[in-house]
C-alpha cells in the first residue's frame, strides 16, 4: 500500500534576503512498509518527524532525497497528485481548522465536490459517510455546535466521503477530551475491521497504541523501534529513554522484575499479572 | 488566608431563552499553601468555576472571599485580585505578544503600575523559575517550541507574584516529555514559593502523584473535596462521571482480587511494587 | 461580549424561506436594499416593513433572536442618527451653543434610521436563511457574466464563505485571549482612547496570529481533500430553479414596483402616509 524509500526531507529557514540561513533535517533516511489493511500506530514526542512523514505521505510535502510511493504511484509524479491525495485521506490535530463548511453534510460533500463525483452519487456518499461515523443524524447541523470528538468524526467522515484505501491521521485527539479520544479511536478501528481501509495513526498517547497492528517509534527523523505492541512496550529501559509512556503493568512489572522477581518481560495486560505471580508463588 | 466560597452558582444564557446552569451550591475553602487538583469532564463547569476565583465572572449567586474581603463588594480592587490569584488559561501561548520574551513577561507586572525595574526583576526572576534562562529573554516568543512558549507564558502570570496559581489544564496538547516537564515545573514551584497551586485538569493519571487534596466536578457541583487515597475509593463512582482513578489502583485492585493481600491505596508504581513484593515474601526474591 | 452577533450567521431549521433557490435570496435582499433607497415617504417604509415582517414570519428565525444580532450596530446606528440630526442644514427647531436641531435633520435621521435598520434586518434574514455554501454557489452561478472579464468569481464566493465561517470561531478566541490578558491585570474598560487603543495590542496581535495560523492550517487541509479551485468541480446540490423560486422572483419584482409607485405618486397621498 506504502512504500517508503530512504526519504530524507530538510526544511529550509529563509533569512531576509531570501537565501538559505538554516537547514533542519526532519526525516533522516526512514523506510517503511505498510500493508493493506493494517493499523499502524506512529509514536513519538514532538519534533521527531512524524508530522512531517504523514504529509508525505498525502503528498502535501515531497522528499528532499529518497522516494514515496503510494498504491504504486510516486508522490512526485505530478499526474498523480490528486489520485494520491484521494486515496491517501488525512486528518489532522484541530478539527475546528479543517472544516470548511457551515452544516455538517456539506462538509462533508467538499471532498467529493473536488474530485468532480456527480451530485446524485455524492448525496449517498455523504449519507454513508456519515452513517459509517455515527454522526448521520447530525447532518443538518452547524459544527460549531459539535464537542470536539464530534467535530473530529465529521472530518473522517469527510475523507471517507472521498473513499480513500488508506487514512492518515495526524494527532487527531491531541486536542480533545478523554471522552472525544476514545470516540475517535472508536471510529478509526472500526474503519479499519469492517471496512479494510489502512489506518496510520499519530499520536503521544500510547493507549492508542494497544490495539495496533504494529507500532512504530519515531525518534530523531528515523525509526526506533518497531514493532507489535507487546514487543515495543517491553523495551521498557529505551521507551522511557526516548520519553514516552508504557502502560502501567508493563512499568510496573519491569520494576518488579528489577527488583528480581522471575516474571516475563512482555506483560501487557493486568490478568497476565496476577498470572506470572501466581505462577511465582507456587 | 486564601479564598472562600460561599454557596455560588452561576447562569449562562445562551441567547433564545435557553438557561444553562454552570454551577449549582458549590462551597468550598482553598487555603494558603496547599496543592489541589480539580478535576471533572468537559463542561462540568470547573472551567467557569476557576474563572469566579479571580473575578473574571460574576457568580450570579453567592460570595466569593479573598483573604476574609468579598471580591465583588464596593470598592474592592479586582486587578490586584488578578496579581494575587493568578490564571493561568488553556493554551496559554496563545496570549503571547510582545517582541521578545522577557516584554512579554513584564505585562503583567506593568499593568500593576511597578516601577520598570522592579517589573525587569520579576520578570527575569521568573522565567529563571521555569526553567529560561537569559537566552531566551530576548527571543521572540513565536520562535520558542510549544513547550517553551507554554513555560513562557507561566511566567507571565508569576511574575505578578500571585498567592495562588490556578493553571487550567497547563498539559493540553503535550507530548509525554512536555507534560512531565510542565507538571515537575510546578511542583518544584509550589515547594519553592510556598504558594497555592490549583491544577485543573480531567487526567487523574497527571495529578494524583503530586496534589493534596482532589475537588471532583460533576455537571456544576462539587462532589468530592477530600485527599486523594479518599476520592479514589470512590472510582466506581468516578467512572460513571466520565472520570476514572489512576491505573495502578485498578491494577492492585485487579490483584486483591485474584487473592493476593496488596495495599489498593498506592498512588504511584514505586508503592505497587513494595507492596506487591512485601506479599510475595520470601518466594518472591529470585536470589534467595 | 462577542456571543451577541448573530449577523452573517445560519440559523437551522425547516421554512419556506429556508428552502428558496439562494439565488432567488441573493437577488431579493439586492433588491430590497435597492428599494429602501427608492422609498421616501411613510407610506414606502410601512411598505417595506410588511414585506419584511411578512419574510421573518415565512423564516421561522424567532425576532427576537434576529433583533438580537442588531444590538451590536445600535452604537452605529445612533451616530449616524445624531450627525444627520445636528449637521443637515435647515429649519432650526432647537439650538444649544453651536449645534441645531433642524427640521429636515430630524425627518432625514428618522428616515435613514428605518433604512439601516431595514438593510441589517433584511440581510442578516438572507445570512440566517442560506448557508454559507448555498450563498457561494448563486454568487458563483449569478457573477458567471463577470468571468469574461477574467473576475475570479469562483475564489471571491469561497473566501467569502470561509471568512463567514470563522467569524463565531475568531469571536470566542477574542474573548478568550481577552480574558487571558485580563488575568494578567490589562484593562480593557479605559476611557481614554490614546489607552484604549494601545490596550487593544495584547488582544489584536495573538488574534492576529492566530487568524493566520488557522488559514495555513485549513488551506493545507482543503488540499489534502483535493480542493484546486473552481475548475471541475461538481455540487451536491446543484441549484436549479423549481416552480416556487419563480413565484418568489414575482412577489419581490411585484413589491419592487409597489416601492416604484409610491415613490412617483409620494405627493398625492394623504397625511401622514406622505411625510
């Protein structure tokens, strides 16, 4: 589905004059594979090129170096562009600065609209769009009067509206409650089982990360670690060396085994736990 | 001192006839030097309520007393108030202006008519107390990264020198670095300047570790004030306000249950695991 | 202080009104306007509120919530009053130092009290009515003409309807920073106005920023959904005109040349009706 090559990407800091004052290197040669059909969750702290990877990969930026091919199409290729970014939905962290109309169903009719889908076809897109996000009955509302979770919603509704074979969410519950975080990440699973579409989530929370297929730490513009999320979150020594979360048993149980208690090193769940204590008891 | 509130509520009207009450018969007491995490979902109203504590809204039932004085009474000066009770809002680099960082700090301070030096010592006293030192003072605050210009703009609202310092969800938007920094930098504050820190915030992961005292928020009242290891006996409660207690208590929680005698009221993964190898006696230790 | 302005905003529900071709709203409140200039004696401007009242009734937007929006232009509606109160030549009904009261001063300012009045009121009904898309597309469809010209109507229409959109989400963000720069002891409430200006720097910079951090954002947004302006794109719901948005066209013509009518024959009515 995505194939990333050695991509290297700098941004250039202009001075005054208009030349070059400052080359930041925010992608250091990464390469990535993503199937399709997988979740893949993207963790990592601030400035470690995550961002920066995902619009790459909607063909909003271009590599300085290396290349990014999606669905078998070469970002660069500027035929292609649109085909890309309409299969390669994005979303990104403020749902308030990505929606551009004043009632729910035309906002989510833009994409559609763009892609020149005829209007008949784009009434029943918006219908299962919103349907398949559990927002149709808001349909006739204005999204200033959406939480944020809702809000949220209607823009993945809007990318779906464009039928996308891969989404691409950038941060999506940076800015939301715990509520609207689980709501969105509701919706993007289920997008992912029930209609095969790939997801590639960004965040910093690493409960997101769970459920994954696989997830990928990002550090310094290249990949960390990666992995399932059993195997990343037992590495529990470099996680918190790159300053990120593990989930509580997986801390606690590698504090217990510092402590030298014999239990495994890839606890994940609080039964699992109980169990290896059990088992150390007896 | 501190503040006192006596039986508030407050009304918003939204426009056609619609009413929404905000805030419903809270009383409470935030004493001097004491550290408390309020807590509640999106729209319980603990946003409206930390708004009253400065007198940025009116409660439209009810007083507020600040050091024993009714902050809406004749005469009474509200700026001060907003110098000794300071708010820290959500986002708060968003209130950054000025042309370089240490301007922008000297606001505040300025506003209180000090002198331009007295205003200079406040300012860079501050922002040495999160952490920035003189060379970023004549940064442009836009150039600073997100956790900077957060940092930045809590020195904005320290420098007026406040007896307590309220911050309104200081961690939103964070990554996991951001956030530690932030919460590690007001703890070391509040041992620091003895002050009162109200720390608003829906994460009980984020606060329980450093506060003293939990006021829970649900749909405008005040449900729970008490310390921590009391609030979260009640997390069955707690979740179906939306909220929950830190993870580990439901983890030891999980293991009392499966038969093993570990301490539930532990805050923090160090305490799990003294009391979890406490039970485990001597079979536990590998060594032996 | 924001939350008050309701012009330019849509107000959701179920009318007649509601369900015209924008196209048909467009040209009507035009026309409207127009005749609010063509009227000058009372029995015009009973006209023009009927027509009005009569449309509000049809919208289902509660008055009060409509009359709401126009407290926020009340201030400008008074100076204008007072200026061409005191400033229009004439005769002199009341004098204090060197302003006077004059007669045609008065009659004007009344006259061109019910005008403003009437213009907010009809407009903002058209705003409340159709919503921001709708609006965009018969500006579009009714500038067509102008693309000859090479006048890019298409990306006139969407900036307008994106700068009607983030008008609610800018407002709450000016009271928001406000309030923030309030906590840090800045006043706002000055009654000097060398102070008053200078106060408003803590509020307009960040707002200033952020307005421009919220267009990148949303325009590298509108990319990623495909948008490349007007060029083979396709609508939803294109606008075509059904039986009801011809009948619509006949009563504003049919009332615009009422307002014609009353103008020729204003000097043969009867008092008051010819004031």
């Amino acid at each position: 589905m995505i194939k990333i090559r050695k991509l290297i990407h700098d941004y250039l800091k202009h001075d005054e004059d208009g030349a070059v004052s400052e080359e930041i290197r925010a992608l250091a040669g990464l390469d990535l594979d993503v199937k399709p059909g997988e979740f893949i969750v993207i963790l990592g702290h601030n400035g470690c090129g995550k961002s920066t990877l995902a619009k790459h990969i909607n063909a909003l930026l271009f590599p300085s170096e290396g290349e990014v091919w999606v669905d078998g199409m070469n970002t660069v290729d500027g035929e292609k562009l649109w085909d890309i970014r309409q299969e390669a939905g994005m979303i990104f962290q403020n749902p308030d600065n990505q929606i551009i109309a004043q009632v729910v169903e035309e906002d989510v009719a833009f994409g559609p609209e763009n892609i020149g889908v005829p209007g008949e076809k784009i009434r029943k897109r918006v219908e299962e769009s919103l349907k398949s996000v559990g927002m149709l009955e808001y349909r006739r509302k204005s999204p200033g009067r959406l939480s944020g979770g809702q809000k949220q919603r209607v823009c993945i509704a809007g990318v779906i509206a464009m039928r996308p074979k891969c989404i691409i969410m950038d941060e999506p519950t940076a800015m939301l409650d715990p509520s609207g975080r689980v709501e969105v990440l509701k919706t993007a699973r289920q997008l992912n089982r029930e209609e095969g579409i790939t997801v590639i989530l960004i965040t910093h929370y690493m409960e997101e990360a769970i459920e994954a297929d696989r997830v990928i730490v990002m550090d310094k513009g290249k990949i960390a670690l990666q992995g399932t999320p059993r195997e990343v979150f037992s590495r529990v020594e470099e996680m918190k060396d790159l300053h990120l979360d593990v989930p509580q048993v997986s801390l606690l149980a590698w504090e217990l085994r510092r402590r030298g208690l014999k239990i495994p090193a890839d606890i994940l769940t609080r039964e699992e736990l109980a169990d290896a204590l059990e088992k150390v008891i007896s | 001192m501190g503040l006192k509130i006596e039986d508030i509520s407050f009304t918003y009207e939204t426009g056609t006839a619609m009413q929404v009450r905000a805030l419903n018969h809270i009383s409470c007491e935030i004493p001097d030097d004491r550290f408390i995490g309020l807590i509640g979902h999106t729209g319980s109203g603990k946003s409206t309520l930390v708004q009253m504590l400065n007198g940025l809204l009116k409660p439209t039932q009810g007083r507020i007393l600040f050091n024993g004085e009714d902050i809406h009474g004749d005469g009474y000066d509200r700026k001060n108030l907003r110098a000794k009770v300071g708010l820290v809002f959500q986002y708060p680099e968003h209130q950054l202006f000025e042309a370089d960082v240490l301007s922008d700090v000297m606001f505040g301070p300025r506003n209180l008519g000090l002198s331009e030096e007295e205003c200079r010592k406040r300012a860079s006293e501050s922002l040495f107390m999160v952490g920035m030192g003189e060379r970023f003072f004549k940064k442009s605050p836009f150039d600073l990264s997100g956790g900077e210009k957060r940092r930045a703009a809590i020195a904005g609202v320290l420098a007026m020198h406040p007896q307590i310092l309220i911050l309104d969800e200081p961690t939103a938007g964070l990554d996991p670095r951001g956030r530690d920094e932030i919460l590690g930098l007001i703890s070391e504050m509040k041992k620091k300047l003895r002050m009162t820190i109200v720390l608003v915030s829906h994460s009980m992961d984020d606060v329980a570790r450093y506060v003293d005292q939990i006021m829970v928020m649900n749909n405008g009242k005040l449900v729970y004030n008490d310390v921590p290891s009391e609030v979260f006996r009640h997390h069955k409660e707690l979740e179906t306000m939306g909220l929950s207690a830190p993870q580990v208590i439901y983890i030891m929680e999980y293991l009392k249950e499966r038969g093993l005698p570990v301490n539930t009221e532990v805050l923090d993964i160090q305490s799990a695991a003294d009391s979890i190898m406490a039970c485990m006696g001597p079979a536990g230790r590998g060594r032996s | 202080m924001f939350e008050n302005i309701t012009i330019g905003q849509y107000y959701q529900t179920r009318s007649p009104l509601h369900s015209l071709d924008p196209r048909v709203k467009l040209t009507g409140t035009l026309l409207y306007i127009i005749s609010l200039f063509i009227v000058n004696c009372a029995a015009g401007y009973l006209l023009a509120a009927l027509f009005l009242v009569c449309m509000i009734r049809l919208s289902h937007v509660p008055f009060r919530y409509i009359v709401r929006g126009m407290r926020a232009i009340l201030f400008l509606l008074a100076i204008t009053m007072l200026f061409n109160m005191f400033l229009t030549p004439g005769q002199v009904l009341w004098q204090a130092g060197p302003l006077h009261l004059t007669r045609e001063g008065l009659t004007f300012a009344v006259k061109m009290a019910f005008r403003l009045t009437f213009l907010i009121l009809g407009s903002s009904l058209m705003t409340l009515t159709t919503t921001p898309t709708q609006l965009t597309d018969a500006m579009e469809s009714l500038m067509r003409p102008l693309k000859v010209l090479h006048v890019p109507v298409h990306e006139i229409a969407m900036m307008m309807s994106i700068a009607l959109r983030f008008i609610p989400i800018l407002m709450e963000e000016a009271d928001k920073i406000m309030k923030a720069q309030m906590a840090r002891c800045a006043e706002f409430d000055s009654k000097h106005l060398m102070k008053k200006i200078k106060s408003m720097v803590p509020l307009l910079v960040p707002l200033f920023v952020s307005a421009f951090r919220r267009a990148n954002d949303l325009a590298m947004a509108m990319e990623a959904r495909c948008y490349r302006g007007g060029e083979g794109r396709t609508r939803m719901n294109p606008l075509i005109y059904r039986t009801r948005d011809w009948i619509a066209y006949g009563v504003v013509f049919g009332f615009m040349a009422a307002a014609i009518a009353l103008r020729v024959f204003s000097a043969s009515l009867p008092f008051p009706l010819n004031l």
